[in-house]
C-alpha cells in the first residue's frame, strides 16, 4: 500500500514501473491523501512490459505539472470522466474526450493541466518495449516501430470503438475484483491491439484514397462532436451538412473516409459506450438508458446493444454482480 500526498508523487516517471516491471510482476493499490484528493489508484505490471492501471480519483483544488518519459510506451485509456488535458512540447494538445484514447510517447516534455469539475475514472494500459520486442515482435513479427507509426497516423475512430470499450470494462471489473491472472491481462491486451490492426485496414478503395483538406477535416470533428452531444435527439444528414458548410452528399463520402463509419454508425457507436457505461456505474435501469441514449423503446435498446455486444443488455448487468 502506498500514499500520495501531492501532485508530484501522483504520477512519477515510468522509471519506477520499468524498474519494478524488470524484477517481478507487481499489484498496487495507492491511497491518496485527503487533503489533496479523494480516491484511490490501483496498478498492476508484469515483467514482460504490460502496466494497467485504475483511476478512481477527485482533485480538490487545480493542479499543473511538468513530466518527461524517456521510454518508448504506447498509452491506451478508456474514460468515462475526467477534467484534464496535456500538450506535448511543441506538440499536440490532448483533451480529455470521454471513450478509448491511444497516445505514443515521443519523448518530448509534457505539461499536464488537472481540474475539479468532475473526478477522473479512467483504465489505462501502457505497453513498453519488452512487451513489443519479446512478446509481439517474437510471436507475431509485429515490431514497435512499425505499430507507432500506425498507432501515430490512425484516426480516433479506430480505436474509440464499442468492442473496445467492452474490453476495457472487462478489464476494470477484474481489477476492482482483485484478480491478477497475467494471462488473462495479457490476452485482453492482445484482443485490443487485434481490433486496432483490423479497423486500421482500409475497407474500400473509393474512401481510403480521398485527401481531406485540415479545414473540413476539423469540420467534421465538428460534427461528430455535434452527434455525440446531441444522441438523444441527433440531427439530419443535411442538418450536420449545414453546420460544416458541405452538401449531403460530400458530408457523407468525407465523414465516413475519415472516422470510418457512416454519420448514423457513428451515432450508434457512441450510443452504445454510453450505454455501456451506464450499466456498468449501474445508475439508471435499462428503460432510463434507452430513453438517456435516444432510443425510443427498451426493446429496440436492448436489440441494439445485443447486436453490438452479444448480449443482452439486462444479461450484461447481472454478470457484474
């Protein structure tokens, strides 16, 4: 058991889990203290290069902090709340969207920006060389490099995804639970890297050849932010079109080459995390989530998230007691 007292002990550099990765596998549970946060912070590592960890944390008053990682690591969270953002020096600025998020280390210094608004609850999963060099790059021939490059130049799409975020589920309730079966984590860490690798694979020839300008590519982020806010009741195809100044038609070539799924995929897409976190924060029974997410029965909620998930949802929640 260990106790953070302050922002610069919350989160230090990864030099303490490589060091702890290289001897044995590790399971640890941080309590905060009370007077900076209210919380806790669980961690799990192996020796082969897999860190997972949960967040359950609320700040009680606004922090910075600076940090750099030397290691090569790829990043994957899965939030469902959290008031933060960080930039990378001379880099891309990071803000919190709620869902999957893939972030590759570059080395650069990192200025990390915490607020209060809402606590952080968040799993994440931090993949370090060992894991790419003796793991996947010795069983599958899948090196590091060749994965952030593909991780650097992949669109959010590909990896926010229903399957996804039920993996990351999965992975919090065992943590919560107290299991620490390596081949269970490991195998969930290769399921998320097998889905990542099949949505990154172009699906047709007529979208992945399109070159969308930065301006209508930030136009469309526009839009599916628009969907996301508004699932309950989603505007039309020409609505959406209108807000991005594009006709229908261009709106709905350029939306699907970009995120990979058509305007209304998308919306289902995004109706069916928040679906899931609902059951699973279990604050709402399944007629309030139908209606919350925009469906108008339960019925044809409960046939939808069956057909995402393969099951149903009330079978969903039960399996989490």
């Amino acid at each position: 058991m260990h106790n953070f007292r302050n922002a610069e002990e919350l989160n230090p550099s990864l030099h303490e889990y490589t060091s702890a990765v290289s001897m044995a596998a590790y399971n640890t549970e941080y309590d905060i203290d009370e007077s900076f946060a209210k919380g806790k912070i669980y961690k799990i590592a192996y020796p082969n290069g897999i860190i997972i960890s949960l967040t359950k944390l609320r700040f009680l008053e606004p922090f910075t902090r600076i940090r750099k990682d030397p290691e090569d690591y790829i990043c994957l969270s899965y939030t469902e709340s959290g008031d933060y953002y960080f930039r990378e020096e001379k880099g891309t600025r990071y803000v919190n969207n709620h869902g999957v998020y893939l972030f590759q280390n570059n080395k650069r210094t990192i200025k990390e920006v915490y607020g209060t608004k809402e606590p952080i609850y968040a799993v994440g999963v931090i993949i370090l060389n060992p894991f790419f060099e003796t793991f996947l790059n010795g069983r599958f021939g899948i090196n590091s490099k060749a994965l952030f490059d593909r991780a650097q130049n992949a669109y959010r799409h590909n990896y926010n995804t229903p399957a996804i975020s039920l993996i990351f589920k999965q992975i919090e309730q065992r943590i919560i639970s107290g299991m620490e079966s390596r081949i269970y984590y490991e195998s969930k860490v290769l399921e998320i890297f097998s889905l990542i690798f099949e949505n990154m694979t172009p699906t047709s020839q007529e979208y992945s050849n399109l070159h969308i300008s930065r301006v209508d590519k930030n136009a469309l982020k526009r839009a599916a932010l628009l969907l996301e806010e508004s699932m309950a009741e989603p505007p039309s195809i020409s609505e959406l079109a209108q807000q991005v100044n594009m006709s229908a038609s261009k709106f709905k070539i350029y939306f699907k080459s970009l995120f990979g799924a058509t305007p209304y995929g998308f919306l289902r897409d995004v109706q069916m995390k928040h679906a899931l976190a609902h059951l699973c924060a279990d604050d709402m029974n399944i007629g309030e989530i139908a209606q919350h997410i925009g469906f108008k029965s339960a019925s044809k909620f409960s046939e939808a998230f069956k057909s995402t998930y393969g099951i149903a949802p009330r079978d969903y929640k039960s399996s989490l007691k």
